[in-house]
C-alpha cells in the first residue's frame, strides 16, 4: 500500500498545483487507510458469512438428526402400543374363556 500512497501523491501532485505538500501527504495517507480499512472489513464481513453458512448447517444437521430420532421412538412407541393392544385383547379373550367355563 506504501506504492500505491507514493503514486496517488505522485499523481495529484501532478494533477493539481499544490499549496501544502504536507497536507496532501495526509489526505492520501488518509485515503489508503480508509481502503485498507475498507478491505478489512469485507474480508471480515466475508469470514463471518461463511461462519454462519457452517452454523446453518450444523444446525440443520442437528435437526435432522433429531427428527430421526423422533421418527424412531415413534415407532416404538407404536409397537409398545400394538402389543399392549394384543395383550389386553388377548387377557381380556382369556378372562371371558374363564368365566364361560366356571
């Protein structure tokens, strides 16, 4: 960035007649740290995008992995429930058997 001072003085110099050689020092020396400042930030606002990009889809990968568990305790849940529908059918088969043949 030193060149890129050194030629935009140079250039102004040229450009323009110059009063005060100090201050057009500081106007560009002023200018190129206002660009470097500047690509600093778009490069930070570029790393901090791409980080929520990486959370998004952690993210979304922990949601899907929980919606299968969900999914699978649903399923066993609905076994549980089929069997103890069996159980009680059959229990409730046996105890009229039962009492019919007392």
């Amino acid at each position: 960035m030193k060149h890129l001072a050194e030629l935009l003085e140079s250039e102004l110099e040229s450009a323009f007649e110059v009063k005060d050689k100090k201050s057009l020092h500081n106007y560009v020396t002023i200018l190129v740290n206002s660009i470097l400042e500047r690509e600093e930030i778009n490069k930070r606002f570029l790393e901090i995008s791409n980080e929520i990009k990486l959370l998004s889809e952690t993210v979304k990968i922990g949601f899907e992995h929980t919606n299968k568990r969900f999914e699978d305790v649903n399923k066993k849940i609905n076994i549980l429930i089929w069997v103890f529908t069996i159980w009680m059918t059959l229990f409730s088969a046996l105890s009229v058997f039962l009492k019919l043949y007392q």
